[in-house]
C-alpha cells in the first residue's frame, strides 16, 4: 500500500462521481487516504453525520470501516458493511483499472 498516490483520491479526480454518487444514494461521502486521514469530503452530509460532526464525536464505526476499504486486496468484496448500535457505515475500495 506504501506506492498508492493519495494524489489519486484527490477531489479533482473523483469529485464528480462522488457528488453523483452522494445525491443518489442520500450517503455521506468521505475518501480517506492511505494514512487512514481525510482526503475529501464530506460530500453531502446527512444530518446525522454533520450531527456527529457538530459535536467532534467520530465513532469508531467510520474508521473501522475505512481501515476495511484500505486492507482490501484485489480479491475482495465490493463493499465493506461495519454495524454499530444500530448504526451502519458503508465503504468500498476505489480502484483505478
């Protein structure tokens, strides 16, 4: 994972399909890098989201599930699903091909 360019999940090359993607889906979208920090968003924060945010409360869920999409290698699933108390965080990993 150490040659990964964090400059490929840089909002000039997925911002448009991600704000597509947010709108349709009435998802929060956070790309994280390779480090496990935020590379862009959020795009379309929910109102629970910005909720959470608001209040500098980050639950584990989002970085467990980040760490997920991280880890994948190339036989892995499409999405990475993390539930907590009721709550789910959705990720998958981005791939250029």
């Amino acid at each position: 994972m150490a040659g990964i360019d964090d400059a490929l999940f840089s909002d000039v090359v997925w911002q448009q399909a991600l704000a597509k993607f947010a709108a349709v889906t009435r998802l929060t979208v956070v790309v994280y890098g390779v480090d496990e920090a935020v590379v862009s968003g959020p795009i379309h924060p929910t109102p629970l989201f910005a909720l959470f945010q608001k209040a500098g409360y980050q639950p584990r869920i989002f970085a467990e599930c980040g760490r997920r999409c991280l880890a994948q290698a190339l036989d892995r699933p499409a999405i990475s699903l993390v539930s907590s108390y009721g709550l789910a965080v959705v990720g998958t990993s981005l791939v250029l091909e």
